[in-house]
C-alpha cells in the first residue's frame, strides 16, 4: 500500500487522507515539510494567524525494520521566531508509529471556531478529535502521563505546553521518549505556537495494526542497513563506549571550551572558568556516585547510538532527560551558571512548560546582560521559568526567546541571525559554523550545517577554526549533506561515521533507495540535499528575505571575543557566496 | 554666515562645527536627516547600537520671518521600530532656535562611557555637556519646567521621557511649545529609544544673539511668503475660523467616521458609534462649557493656521495640549473608548512619558483585542500607563508597541506595517491611504502621503476612497511633495491650500528659491521630493527590505470591514508600481 496524506482541518474538525501526488512522492522528512510548507503556505501570512500550517513528516526509512537510529521526525511551517520556513526535527517516539500508519505526512490547518482547544487520536482507524479542556495549562509532564494511562499500546504523543498554547514564539513541540517522558523536541522556530493556533494541545499516536512500510526493495535495504550500522558501531564517536554513547553529546563541553569558541555570559567570551563542572564527564560522574539516571540512554526504539542521558537528582532518582551539550552550555557557560542540578532543573521547566532550551537558556543570559540579574545567579535564573508558568507578563517576555527579551530590556548584544538564537559554538572562533548561522534558512543553527565536525571534532579531515577561508564551501556542503540527512529519518549524527567511512555512506543511500525503490546511483544526497534549500531559500525570499538577513549581528564585528581576541572578519561576498547558486 | 553641520560625539563628550560638505548644501529637513543618516549609518546596524545616529534639522526657511506655519524639525535615524530609515518631525520651538544658531543640522553619535546620562546646552557658544543624574526618570512636563527655571531665554528643549530612557521602541522625542509644555513630539518610530542610546535625556538650544538665517534673495522670499500666506489665508480649511483652526484636526473625526473609514476596536469596524462624543467639536464645547483651555492654539510662534488645542479639565484648569484627532481616534474609537476626559488624561501620560500617541492607542487596542481588557474599559486602558511608569514587565511589553504587545499575547489582528502601526485612517475603506502605509519607507503612516485630502476632505478634487484605480499614481504624487515639504520646515497642513491654489504652491516654491539662492524655476518639488524618497528607499533595502514588505497585514485582505464590508484588494503590482522608478 503507498503511502498517504493525512490532512487535519481544525476549521471543521474534519480528516481526509489523500494519495501523495506525484510531486511530493520523492520526499520524506525535512524534503516533504519544506515542500508542503512552501506549495501550500503563503510566506507572507501571519504565522499564528489562520493560514500558516504545521506539516508532520517521518523520513523515508523511518518505521523500517532496524534502520539504525532512524527515529527523527520532521516538523515545518511559518516560523513565528525567524518569519521564514521552519524544519524542526525530533527523536522520541512519533516518527516510526506515523510511518507505520502509511502516512507520507500529516498537514494540520484552520483554525477551531470558538477559540476551543483539541486532542487528536490518531490510529489506523482514522483520527478522534477530543476536547482538550481538561488539560489546558498543564506540562508535558503530566500530559504524557495522562494520555499513557488514558490509552492503551504506548502511544506517541506529540504535544505542547503552557507556552505553545499562549502562542509564544520560543514554544517547542514534545515527543515523548521510550520512558513516555517530554524529554525529545522540535524545539526550535516556535513550531509550537503554530500547533497552538491550530488549537491542538496534542496530537496521539497508536500506530497498533497499522499497515507498516513498504520496502520496494529489500535488498538493497538491508545491504545498506549493514554498511551503515557497520560504520556507526566502527566510528570512535558513535560506537558502543564511543565518546557519545559514553558522555553524551556534552563530550563537547571541555573541547570547545579549549578551542577558546564556548559562547560565555551572552556571547561576551569565548571561555567559561566553569567548564568541567557541567560537562559530560560530569554528568558520567554523577550518575556514577548518585547512583541514578544514566548514560548511554537511547532516545528512540532502535537507536545504536544511544547518545542521550537520564540525569539524576541528588537522592539518585532519575530526574530529566536530556542534558544535552546544547542545553547544558545555554543555561551553564552563557549564563555564567557552574551548577549541574541548576542547569538539569532549568532543561526540566523547559520539557515541562515547552520552551526551547536553546533559545530559553539565550534569552535569560540576554536578560542578565540588560543587567536585570547577575550572572551565575542560579537561583534568579530558576525563578525566571516561575514566571513563565505563572505567564505573568515577564514570563510572556521570555516565553519569546531573544530578540523580546533584548528588545523588553533595550539589550544590543543579541546573538540571533532571522531572529533565532545561536546555540553553542562561537563564530568569532569558529567561523565555519558561523557562516551556517547566517545563511541556513532557518536562522542559526547549528544543526542546519555543522561545520564543527572538521573544525572541531575532525570529522572529515580537520579544519582550522579561526580562518575564514573556504569556510563558505564547506558550509554549503554540510548544509546541503544535513538537508538530505533529515529527510531520510535518520538521526544527523550518523554524519560522523559517513563522513569518516565511505562505505556508511553508501550504506545510508543505498537504505534510501532501497525504500524507494531506485538505484543507489540515482539518489544523488548533495543533489538532493540542495534541491531542499532551494524550496527553503525560495520560501525565504517570498517572505521577504534577502542578503541583510545573512549576516551575524553587528556586535560581532566591533566587540573581541577572549582568549583569541578575534571578531567576525568573513566577507559578506562570502557569506553571499552560499547561496549564488539559486539568486 | 553659510550654515554649519554641529556633530556631538558622546563617547567623548566633545563637539566640532563642520562646514555644509556640498553634497549636502541642497538639503534641509528630511531632504537633509534622510541624506545623512542614508550616508553614515550602516542600513544592517543594531537600531540601539553605538553606530545609529541622531540627525536633527530644520528646514529651508525654518527661523526665516514671518515664513507661516513655519515651526518643523526633522530629527532621523535608524528606527527601532521598523528597522528602516526614518524622519519623524514635529512642531513646537525647536526648529527656528536651530536654525537661528545658524545650523543646517545636529549629529549626535557615539556612547558615553560607562552608561552615564547627559544633558546637551547648545547656545551661540557652543555645547554644555552636563549631567542627567537628577533627571533620569522624570517626565517630559517636570523636565521641561525645571530647565525653564535653570535657564534663561526660554529655551527650546528636546527630551525623552522614562520610556526613552530605557530604549523602548515606542519613544518619541518631545519638543516644548510656546507654554513650555511636551505637547509637541517627533513621536513616530522610536527615535526617542535612539536618542536614549546615546545618553542624551535633553538638548536645550537658546538661540540668544545667534546669527540667524542668511537669505539669498530677500525679494522673491517676501513674494513668495506673501502668496504662500495668502493661499493659507483665503482656504476653508486653513483660514482663521476655517476647519483646522475652529476644530482642530479633530474636525475629521465625524468626517471619516461618516465615511466608513474610522477603525474601531483594533481595526474590527470602521465606524464607532461614540465617534461624535471624542470629536474636534466636542472639544470646542467642552472649552466653551468648562471656561478653560482653548481651540485655534499654534504649536510655535509664528503658526498662522492655529490647529492646536489645550484641552481643560472639569475644572476648567488647562490639562493638555494637543488632543489632535488621530490621538483621539487611537485612544477613543479604536479602544471602543467614548470618553474625552479619558482620551485626554492618555494623550497627557504619553506627553510626559514620551510615548508616540498613535502606537500607544494602537498597542493599548491590541492588548484588549487579546482579551486581557475589555474594549472600552477607560479605566483599565488608563491604568495601563501606570505599568508603562514603574517600568514593569507589562509596562516594557506596551511601551515597545503594537508588534511587541501582539507578540507578547498571541494576538494575530496586527495593524502594522514595517512594524509600524497604522493611524486613523482604515485602508480597507479608503485605499488610497492603504497604499501610502504599504509603500512609504516610513512604516505605516498617514502624513508621508495624505491621500486623505482628495479620497475625504475633497481637497485638489474629489476621489472615490472605495476604489483601487489610481490610487498608486496617487499615493506616489502625495509621497513626493510630502518629502519635499517635510524638507521646507513648513507645516505639511500648507499642503491644503498649495493643492487647491496654484499661486499657494507657487509661493511655497519661491520661499524657498529665494532662501537658498535659486530661481524658482530651479526648484522641482516634485522631483526633489523623490529624490528624497529615493535616498530612503535605497536605505532601507540595504536594511533588507524587499516588496513583501510593501504589504498590508494579511487580516485585512480576509477579514471584511464594517459598514462597506470591504476587504484590501489593490493588486501587489499596483503596489509594486509605486517605487518602480527606483527599484
């Protein structure tokens, strides 16, 4: 059976499933939503107004049997944080049960009448709308719980919290993880509040008896499932007792702090003195002497990685899930925060409440910045998320993100690029990720082009950090490989072992094809990959996105990052150089 | 004496006199602000960051006697508000004090050290820089009577208020009028905020035994100011006792209710059943019954058209100047708010707290249409403006403005563009005005192309507000000799007679030949118009404006407007059309 569209009207409360046309049946994953998104959403309308959409897509190989670590699921629509298109992705446990339900995707649009609120349960027999009432304002904690013990079979639940229901632009989508706990986000772009105005508090999936995915050709399937495996059992950061599997994507905290590129107290350094503290290493030592949580805590059924963590609390009881890198340096290093039960509790509020650490953890260092509170105020900064629960009107301006806060609080230190926060890395230090930054469509984000595979972790050869030459290549390449990459389902860290092993490459295309039913040779990844920026860049430019947009903001070109003391020196002929290929 | 350029560096509190560089010599008002700020700020610059500038001038015939209705000072920069280029000017004693010191222009650049606040005293000697301490966080009203003590000579002072100070985007500058009260203010787009960025809480310019204006050619100045005076003179709407000066530019407030086209409840409906009840003729009773205030008030020595008001309180005491009409529209109609004393008690808190009116009303029109105020409830809109005082979280969400406030609560009925609110005039209803808020540089804004005079007032005939045709062409020509005399110093409600009497315009034109040296003939102020509209252009698409946001909001092309129930829908090329020359 091929797979289908499903398509939610919220205006009417009503579904159709629809065969995939033709156009789309190419796509999967971040390649399907980006095309929905661009063919069916006006780029100019307001994205929580009544026509922006949230498009919902696995990736081709998602819900086969034993992909390894195939368990992302793609989210897209109008970015309420960047105005541009958005492609979210998650692990958790929405991506293998959509696919087993036939579905090529789920598009949810209009708007309830009356301002009323939903639960969708979706399974094999079509989709239940339910009054969501009795759950507005509550936590994804307490969401996945409820539903878990409402249905039988495990079900996914992909929700929001108290944020995405107020429509604020830095609200998340949850999935739940194998523990049915929030602890997996499409987090970044405010994706949530588009889910808000669609008046969906959450969306069930019971993928029981559902019809499954067809492999067009087993073989080549299966051929390429080993070599991929193969590579990613192989490969010194993704092995079993790997640098991820042991320490979790936080491997990253002392290596990037040495390379002198940690983002500090709001982008004002590039080196925290509180490094080790909130490291993986630590939080490896804390499950270790506490006796809880975890490492090596896989986020999906299937994954062989394993890269996530259960963190523990003081008593030894698992507490959250995950501290990721990421997350850790947001509300560590940039808050100037050296506190690991801190930062665990902050990740916590965000799953609950349903922000974004990444931009949650840049908007209260930008608030410490407007002098507001200090930083390494640990204790103020946990406080900040009381507020947001409680949506008073402070919180309604950090539920925002950044650009609200700074502009609350006449802040001009403010590290976004469309809008959207920078995660982790310093440009000023690491100038590959930050032409990835300022030219991705999706605002910054590393994740969109992660150069620090050459430049930091010497993935694919190694890269100086600090030079800006050819930087706009190999950001281009990384951007194109990561949009094929999440398109397939695939979760991005198998780019290590593929980039390192020619084979794994190989193996993950002959996967894909083998899905499709093409020859390995007429899936051309960076071809593929490219086609998907260009629908996103051509997004962009309808809603009025141009050059100006491609820039990092100003400050980085006057103010000296420590210890290298180096500002933003790329020519904007080469950020510019990105994207030729399509203006 | 030839015109000089006074450039103040606050990071190191010193001042230079400059000659007019040539390039610069045929400029005055916007021509000149618009001209410098295109030249020396960088267009992607952080609005409040140390590279935006404020630029204040006067115009051509600014300080010249006895030129009528002669009052204006155009201050620029980049706005916080839109992000683009912006000339916001004002009436009240500024402009002639400036141009009296012989200067062309004030440059202020630069940040002091270590977040300190100064006061500017510019005389014939030069500037005074002293400190603010003691006046940090006091309003426009206290400021302007404590440096009416301190100084002789009553001063012209140009301040911000607490909202200013901390570099919220809906700051206006104020400018005391001939009472030495804030009634006055380059309100729109946030340069209060870029003023509060440099560290400047006022500039006090006494003019005492300075130079004052060089004429080139004294003769065709008197005929030309004689035609010009007469035009003004003779006109039904400018004449003493005229419509302006019996009313007040609140006379329109029937008038445009009449017509369908006054937004009502955050642009819901375009006629308010209130509207008689806060219009120009209610203020003219409430004057005569209360035996206070007054109507036919000029806002600067030397107005001969006298459109300005001080409204009385009950108890007849002078309670504020100016209760214009779009200030009672934002506050009255558009708020559901029937009540002058209460409208008036508003327009009194954002004279002193430094807040444009028209944003104010709009923000205060979107926070009720997000359900947190009911439409109409005064006392609850006025206790807002206590928020905005003690600076709390609510406060800094409203003092941002309408895209601030919408944001912060989830509102999507957003009447911006460029981020800027839209006044009184409903483009659904009257097209026309629609253009000129989708396509000026300025953001939303009736005065920089006041189609209103032939689709309403019938002035330079009369044309149908209900249809699209020509309204493009239209809006262009309203655009040009906008520019060109926001470039004059002269009041733009001149524009009245000069359209209706060609020997008005012809007066306009000689004026100021005769200032600068020129023969009439020479000066096109058409094309000189859109010269300047062009430098503004060109600035702002280096900031990274493109046709997507020459746009109004999307609700207004689904959302049918009351009584006409009309929606937008003048073409995107006819919109394009307007800047084609340019682009």
């Amino acid at each position: 059976m091929s797979k289908q569209i499903l398509r939610i009207n919220m205006a009417d409360l009503s579904y159709k499933y629809e065969k995939v046309p033709k156009k789309w049946s190419k796509w999967a994953g971040r390649g399907l939503t980006s095309t929905i998104v661009a063919e069916e959403v006006e780029p100019t309308c307001h994205p929580l107004g009544p026509n922006n959409k949230l498009v919902i897509a696995p990736g081709w190989v998602s819900g086969t049997p034993a992909a390894p670590s195939s368990g992302r699921t793609s989210f897209g629509g109008k970015s309420p944080l960047t105005g541009g298109i958005k492609e979210s992705n998650s692990g958790g446990l929405s991506s293998q049960k959509i696919a087993k339900l036939g579905l090529a995707a789920i598009i949810i649009e209009g708007t309830p009448k009356d301002e009323k609120w939903y639960t969708l349960f979706l399974n094999k027999d079509g989709v239940k709308f339910e009054s969501a009432d009795d759950i507005l304002g509550k936590g994804m904690y307490q969401v996945d719980e409820i539903f878990w013990k409402k249905y039988p079979n495990e079900p996914a639940i992909i929700g929001i919290g108290p944020v995405g229901e107020k429509k604020l632009s830095n609200a998340g989508i949850s999935i739940n993880d194998p523990e049915n706990k929030p602890g997996r986000y499409a987090a970044r772009g405010g994706l949530g509040a588009v889910m808000g105005a669609r008046g969906v508090k959450a969306l069930i999936v019971d993928d029981t008896d559902g019809p499954g995915v067809d492999i067009a050709d087993m073989d080549l399937f299966k051929a390429g499932r080993k070599k991929l495996t193969d590579a990613i059992m192989s490969h010194d950061l993704t092995k079993p007792g790997g640098g991820l599997n042991l320490y979790g994507t936080n491997v990253l905290m002392n290596i990037v702090n040495e390379a002198g590129g940690l983002p500090t107290r709001n982008f004002s350094a590039g080196q925290f003195e509180g490094a080790a503290k909130i490291s993986g290493e630590m939080i490896a030592e804390m499950v270790e002497k506490r006796g809880g949580g975890m490492t090596g805590h896989g986020c999906h059924p299937g994954c062989v990685i394993k890269c996530s963590n259960i963190y523990p609390d003081e008593e030894g009881n698992d507490f959250v899930s995950c501290v990721e890198y990421e997350s850790a340096w947001a509300f560590g290093a940039n808050c100037g925060i050296d506190d690991l039960d801190y930062v665990a509790k902050m990740i916590r509020e965000c799953n609950d409440l349903g922000l974004d650490t990444i931009e949650a953890g840049n908007t209260v260092a930008v608030y410490m910045d407007g002098g507001a509170l200090e930083f390494g105020d640990k204790e103020g900064a946990l406080s900040l998320f009381d507020e947001i629960r409680k949506m008073s009107p402070l919180g309604r301006i950090l539920g925002q993100g950044v650009e609200a806060t700074a502009k609350a609080f006449g802040v001009h230190r403010v590290p976004t690029v469309k809008g959207q926060s920078m995660p982790a890395y310093e440009p000023r230090a690491i100038k590959g990720i930050g032409v990835t930054y300022a030219t991705t469509p999706m605002g910054a984000d590393h994740t969109a082009g992660y150069t620090i595979a050459p430049e930091i972790a010497g993935v694919s050869g190694k890269v100086d950090p600090l030079t800006d030459e050819g930087k706009a290549d190999l950001s281009l390449t990384f951007q194109a490989a990561t949009a094929f990459i999440d398109s397939t389902g695939y979760c991005l860290f198998i780019a290590f072992p593929i980039l390192d092993i020619e084979t794994g490459f190989a193996g993950m295309v002959e996967s894909v094809a083998g899905v499709m039913g093409l020859k390995a040779d007429d899936v051309d990844a960076i071809a593929m990959g490219k086609e998907v920026l260009k629908i996103e860049r051509e997004f962009n430019t309808r809603a009025g996105f141009t050059s100006a947009d491609d820039r990092l903001p100003e400050f980085m070109r006057y103010e000296k990052l420590p210890p290298h003391d180096v500002v933003w020196t790329m020519p904007d002929e080469d950020l510019d150089k990105v994207y030729s290929w399509i203006d």
